[in-house]
C-alpha cells in the first residue's frame, strides 16, 4: 500500500534538508507547463519553502493551448512567475543551423531551450531548478536528454504516476491540474498515445512486475533498456584506471 501522505511528508523535508545543504536561502525554480508533474513539484517546494521562495518559468513556444492551466497553478499558489515565449530562440536555431533538421531534432529542440532558459532565470535570481519528471516517464526514457530530465534536484523521480496524483491530491491542487490527461505539448499527442500502453499498465508492471499484454511487456522492457543512459552518469575516461584486456 502506498502512504500517500508519509511519502509527501518525507519528500517535503527531503527537499528542505537539500536547499539546507545546497543552497540555503536559495529559491526553487519550476518551469510550470500547466500539467500534474510540475503542479506537484511546485506544490511541494512551497509546502517546503514557502510560497516566496517559489518561481515558476512558464514556457510557451508561440501559442500554448493549455497555458491557462499553468497560469490557474501559480495563481492557485501564489507564487512568482515569469512568462517566457521561447519561439524565437527556437526559431532563431532552426532558421541559423546550416540544414534541415530531422523531426525528432525539432521536437527535442524546445525543451533543450527550455531548460537553458530556466537556468538562465535560475541564476539570476538564487534559484536551484527543480526537475519535475516521475518515475513512470523516466522508466521508459519518454523525457529529452538535456531538457527535462535534468535540474538540480528532482522530488519526484522515484515516484509513478499514480502516486504523483495521490500526492496532488493531498496537496490540495484543483482537480483539473492533477487528473489532467498528459500530453507532451511537443507533437499535439497524449502521452498514451505516443506510448502505446496506458500509464496505470506501467505503473503496475514497474511496482508489482504484473503485466497481461506480453507484447506491452517486451515493449516496455526494450524501452527502459534503451533508455536507460538517460538516467546514468555520462561516462567519462579516467586515464589512471588501467584498461582491461579483451
């Protein structure tokens, strides 16, 4: 059984005792996308810090068809934001690189300039960037390598999905930001749909191992598996390690 409400309460004081060690005084920056990952991650800074060390980053990339659910979370926390349209850097490099990038370049492209721009706000104003992915994304390496998935900490990265929304919840966040149906804001899908499996069939198999699909199950496996490099250190060369024979 998940204890929803120890587990916030741990992810709370994990949080404080972090900006305690890495930044006392430091404020929490989240890019807030209108949906439950960063609602839960913001909501937990402001339970940990106070809503006034808390600023939220939202990110549009032009027009953003869901930007009044974003707009309806920091109003609901009343904490600082900033809004940043990132179409024209985003533009700016597509039109700049000397040819046509391949789709999944340009899809990976916003979020990559997202997080430089949350860095850039971050350290102006003493700010650590919470990373906001859950266990569930992060398994099957469905975030961008350099943008979303990284930050200087990450509350929830060991959390499924299921119990991100218990969390919420428990938080006292509107309902609509908390069961809000996932979509990436890159390609105009849900997240099941570019998935292929829902997220309550990958949030079993990765707490109990129980699947009824095999195929989902094969699918899910080859995923984590190549994905897996996402979630490690880069691997680096260390001359004083000798090399091992082949």
């Amino acid at each position: 059984m998940f204890d929803a409400l120890t587990i916030k309460n741990e992810c709370v004081q994990w949080i404080r005792d972090f900006f305690e060690q890495n930044g006392k005084g430091c404020n929490a920056v989240v890019g807030i996308s209108g949906g439950k990952d960063s609602s839960i991650v913001a909501a937990l800074c402001v339970e940990a810090l106070g809503k006034d060390r808390v600023i939220g980053v939202l990110m549009p990339n032009g027009e953003q068809a869901d930007i009044d659910m974003a707009l309806l979370l920091v109003k609901h926390l009343e904490i600082k934001y900033y809004i940043v349209n990132i179409k024209d850097a985003v533009d700016g490099l597509i039109n700049n690189i000397p040819f046509a990038l391949q789709t999944q370049s340009i899809t990976n492209l916003p979020p990559r300039v997202r997080m430089t721009t949350l860095y850039a706000v971050s350290q102006s104003n003493n700010g650590r960037v919470a990373n906001t992915c859950n266990l569930s994304e992060d398994w099957v390496g469905y975030s961008t390598r350099y943008g979303d998935s990284v930050g200087d900490f990450s509350p929830c990265s060991h959390l499924t999905v299921a119990e991100m929304k218990e969390i919420g919840r428990l938080l006292g966040l509107p309902g609509v930001l908390v069961d809000k149906v996932p979509i990436d804001g890159l390609c105009g899908k849900t997240d099941e749909d570019n998935l292929g499996f829902t997220y309550a069939e990958l949030d079993r198999y990765i707490r109990t191992g129980e699947i009824d699909n095999p195929e989902t199950k094969a699918k899910i496996d080859r995923m984590h598996k190549m994905n897996l490099f996402k979630l490690e250190v880069m691997p680096s060369f260390n001359p004083n390690i000798p090399t091992k024979a082949v």
